[in-house]
C-alpha cells in the first residue's frame, strides 16, 4: 500500500537543525494492522503526519499505491487524502455545533457523494456502530467514549483503504478503549490497512506488525516481544 525509502524531517533550532526523522524506511503491505510505539518526542506524529500528507515538508521518497507523492502537488496529495485516507485523532476533533448525523455527513460532503446515498451510508453507519439513539445529540452531551465511536465511523463512512488513529484510546478509561480496539480490528478483518500510534504496548500487540521509535530512528520488533 505505502512504502517510505530514507524519509528524514528536521527543523531550525538554536542555528542548527534538529531531527525528527532519521532515513525511515518503511513498507505498509495491504491490510496490514501496524502499532508505532515509542516515547514521546520519539517522531510518532510527525510519521503519521508525512503518512497522511498533512506535512510536505521532509526530504525522502514516499509512495502511495505505487504513486510517487514525493512529486505531487498539493491538490494531487489532497485528492489521495480525501480519497482514500481515513484519521482518528486522539481529541476527536468531532464538529461541536454539528449533530452525530451531521458530523458523519461532513466527510461525504467532501468527496461530492449525492445526498441520497449520503442519507443511505449515515443510516448504516449509526446502525453498525450502535449509535442511532445518538444520531440528533451534540458531542458535548456524549462521553469520551461515545465521542471516540463517532469519530471512528466518521473515519470509515467514506470507505478509506487506509486509517491513521494517533492515540485513539489515549483520553478513554479501559472499557472504553477496549471498545475502540475491537472495533479497529473489525475494521482490519474486513480489509482495512490501519497504522496506529500508541503508548500502550497491549494496545500496540493486537496488530500484526509493531514499529518503535526513537529520536526519529525506527526500529522493526516482532508482535509480542
């Protein structure tokens, strides 16, 4: 799906420069469920920046589905986020002054899916993630928990390839982010390649594959080590 060749990230500091990414290289293969551990600082959300082209300024070689994104403007970057690339923030980011049902709709709305079928995939949506009694509440009246499934079926309503969570189960208490793991998984059986950025290193086995980083040097251990 993705294959990174020597991708490397600095920044100005003190006159000199200061690294966030050291020659990363990497491969994503198709449904693939892979955990990035490390401390903080280690360069785990600047990855997933790069990864979910939010960030275009780094030097290396970055491929997407066998598209060079290292040539691409920005709309064309833009184009592959919107279409095949879904995130899960550890804050939410749910739109306050919208409903459950509206903050589904707002991904649809951006990728021009007629209104209809928009009405259809919000329907379905609220039905498979067991929220439809929450279809007309605002985030404020939900929990941690609620907002956190609202924000994975936002992700997914638009049907991604790829979903980035940077620390989906960050802010949840344990039943909750068991609720959110599971989930995730569900996703991965059904085809869905998902890069996680975790701390919790139970968390992090679930997948198939787990990635550490430290001071932007990546380090490839077996699930389960």
């Amino acid at each position: 799906m993705l294959k990174l060749e020597n991708v490397e990230k600095s920044v100005k500091h003190q006159g000199g420069r200061l690294w966030l990414l050291r020659q990363v290289n990497l491969v994503v293969l198709e449904g693939d469920f892979l955990s990035v551990l490390g401390p903080s600082g280690s360069g785990k959300t600047t990855l997933l920046n790069i990864l979910g082209m939010f960030d275009y300024d780094w030097q290396g070689g970055y491929y997407f589905k066998d598209q060079p994104v290292h040539e691409m403007k920005p709309a064309q970057r833009q184009a592959i986020t919107r279409n095949h690339i879904g995130f899960v923030f550890q804050q939410y980011h749910l739109l306050d002054d919208l409903t459950v049902a509206e903050n589904l709709d707002v991904p649809l709305g951006y990728r021009d899916v007629p209104k209809k079928e928009r009405q259809a995939r919000v329907a379905d949506i609220l039905d498979r993630f067991r929220i439809v009694g929450k279809k007309d509440l605002y985030p404020n009246q939900l929990s941690g928990g609620q907002q956190q499934l609202v924000a994975v079926a936002r992700a997914v309503i638009a049907r991604p390839s790829l979903i980035l969570a940077d620390e989906p189960t960050g802010a949840l208490h344990s039943s909750q982010g068991e609720m959110i793991m599971e989930l995730l998984e569900e996703l991965n059986e059904e085809g869905i390649t998902i890069i996680q950025v975790t701390h919790n290193e139970e968390y992090a086995a679930r997948g198939n594959r787990k990635l550490e980083l430290f001071d932007g040097w990546i380090k490839e251990t077996a699930v389960g080590a």
